[in-house]
C-alpha cells in the first residue's frame, strides 16, 4: 500500500516538473532574420527564463502552416499556440493598426512598434481581446522594388505591383500602378514569371524572400510600414503556471519591440549596402527632397482618406502622432 502511494506521488510529482510546450509557427525560413535572430533568442530566453515550468519550441519555414494569410487561424485551430503573423490580413478586425502603414509617417521599427504597443496597453486598439499578443509593431517602411527603371512617379504608370494589404494598395493605386495580393513566399516567382512586375516590401523582406534577384531596381522611399504581431490566444496564455506567464511577460512589450527593432531596422542599411557591394546589376534610387516630395503629394490622399473612413479612425490617428512625438522626443 505504502509503495503504490509512493509510487503515484512520484508520479504525480514528475508530471508536475514536466514543462508546458508552446509551439511558435513562422512561415519565414528557419535562417531569416527575424526568425533565426529574433524569434528563436526570444523562445530561448523565456523558456529559460520560466524556471522549468515552460518550453517554446520553433516551427519555422511554414511546418505548421506555410500560408501567410492563415498564421492567426493556426493559433485559433490549436495547431501552433504562437504565430508570428500579419494583422492587415485580416481585414476588418485590426483595422486601428493600419495607421503604421500611412505613407511618410514612420521611418523605421523602433518608432512605429513603440507606439502602437503603448497605444495597445492604453487599450485604444480595437481587435485584440481574445489575444495576448507578445508583440506588436511594424516592420521598417516598404520601398518599390521592380524589373523596370524607378526613377519618377510616371514610372509607375501600368505597372502591377505586389502588395501585403488593402490600404498599401490604395498606395500603390495612388500612384498610378495596380495592386495584386500575392503571399509573400510566392513574390519572387510572381515577379519572375511578370505575374506582378514589382512589390512594396521592406528591406528585410527583399533579403529573406531574395526579391533583389528577380528585381533588379529599388527606390528607397517611406511608404509605410507593416503591421505585425506575434500573438497567442489569451486563454491558452491564462491557463499558463504563474512562473511561465511571468517570464513571457517579462520578454514581451517594449522589450520585445527592442529586440525585435533592433533587427529590423539594421536591414534599412545593411540589405541595400549588401546589395550594391555585390556588384551587380541592382540599381538603388535614394531619391531627392523634391522627389520624395511628389510621391508624397501623390499619396496624401490615401491619408486624408483613411482618417475619414472609419468613426475611430482620425482619433487613432492622432493619437497615433501625439505618441509618435513622445517617442521621437526620447520619452
């Protein structure tokens, strides 16, 4: 009898000991940037951070789900329990966080996802009740990237370009070209094979997806930044062991959007210098004050458009500035 009590204790306090296993779903490849030096550390660290009571594990390359438009749907089916995922691909739910993607306003990740993750703790974006997310910020402005010269706006004209959302590609329309909704692992081919004949992307996203060997000219402008988010569904996060939610949250939010900038905002420099080192036959336009000034002009209608669609949206967006201004301000 003694040894039967004994015995399921021991068991009973093995199946204690054993950690909770959370699995993370990227359909970016296992070596990406933000995957291998962003995603994995962060895993690393709150596993070892949860004293024993959690384990992260990495699904990269699309394992759980290769479909970009479908990352928050793995997390609602049960088949990943984190996603790193696009809100803007879900039209209609985080509608708030469209205003990162405004032409012109953010100039890199650090500014964008510091704000938009204060206004999400400040509980003025709409869409997230049912998530814990770890994340939430933008990826670094997109420029154009495409198999043709890209020199003027008239450029543009005709041409069909990729973009990742709705509102980019009111951008792109704004500027004389078409919009076509393509995922992003299909980008390169779509380029190739003059299914689109360029994309709206970050730099980052040229590098991981090599959309500079299939377009060979860039222009580096502010066009807005993507939403992005790495979230889990906040019952799966309320059912954690108190030391596990802890040490999520110790690596989540602002912390999170430290990490993660600091990554993202290295390519703005880093993917283009790479690039013309190579050689090759890349071209990159950096385009000058009164350049830049004419795509702005030509876009500021989207903007205008945007803060008068929705009731929320002109006080998002001015809270949006108000909090930007702190942020450039070092506050």
């Amino acid at each position: 009898m003694k040894l039967a009590l004994l015995t399921a204790l021991l068991v009973a306090g093995l199946a204690q000991a054993q950690p909770v296993v959370l699995k993370f779903a990227s359909f970016e490849p296992a070596q990406a940037p933000f995957t291998a030096r962003v995603f994995t550390t962060w895993a690393e660290d709150v596993t070892n951070a949860s004293n024993g009571t959690l384990k992260i594990e990495m699904f990269a390359g699309g394992t759980l789900g290769r479909n970009p438009l479908q990352q928050l749907k793995l997390i609602q089916d049960g088949v990943a329990d984190i996603a790193w995922t696009v809100p803007g691909v879900t039209p209609g739910r985080f509608d708030d966080v469209e205003v990162v993607e405004l032409p012109f306003l953010v100039n890199n990740s650090l500014e964008g996802s510091t704000v938009l993750t204060r206004m999400l703790v400040r509980n003025q974006l709409a869409g997230f009740a049912e998530l814990k997310p770890m994340f939430l910020g933008n990826v670094p402005p997109v420029s154009m990237h495409g198999k043709f010269p890209i020199k003027t706006l008239a450029d543009l004209k005709g041409k069909r370009f990729r973009v990742g959302s709705s509102l980019t590609g009111k951008v792109v329309e704004a500027m004389g070209a078409t919009p076509v909704v393509i995922g992003a692992p299909q980008t390169a081919e779509a380029i190739s094979k003059g299914v689109v004949d360029g994309t709206l992307a970050e730099w980052n996203f040229v590098a991981t997806f090599k959309i500079d060997e299939v377009a060979l000219h860039h222009m580096a402008l502010p066009l807005g930044g993507t939403a992005v988010m790495v979230p889990m569904l906040k019952s799966r996060y309320d059912a954690l062991p108190p030391a596990a939610r802890a040490a999520i949250d110790q690596f989540s939010g602002e912390a999170f959007v430290k990490r993660f900038a600091a990554v993202a905002d290295a390519q703005i420099t880093a993917v283009p210098e790479a690039i013309e080192k190579r050689g090759g036959k890349n071209i990159i336009v950096r385009p000058d004050a009164a350049t830049q000034e004419t795509f702005k002009k030509a876009v500021e209608p989207v903007v205008s458009e945007w803060r008068k669609t929705k009731p929320r949206n002109e006080a998002t967006y001015q809270a949006f500035i108000a909090e930007l201004q702190q942020v450039r301000a070092g506050k």
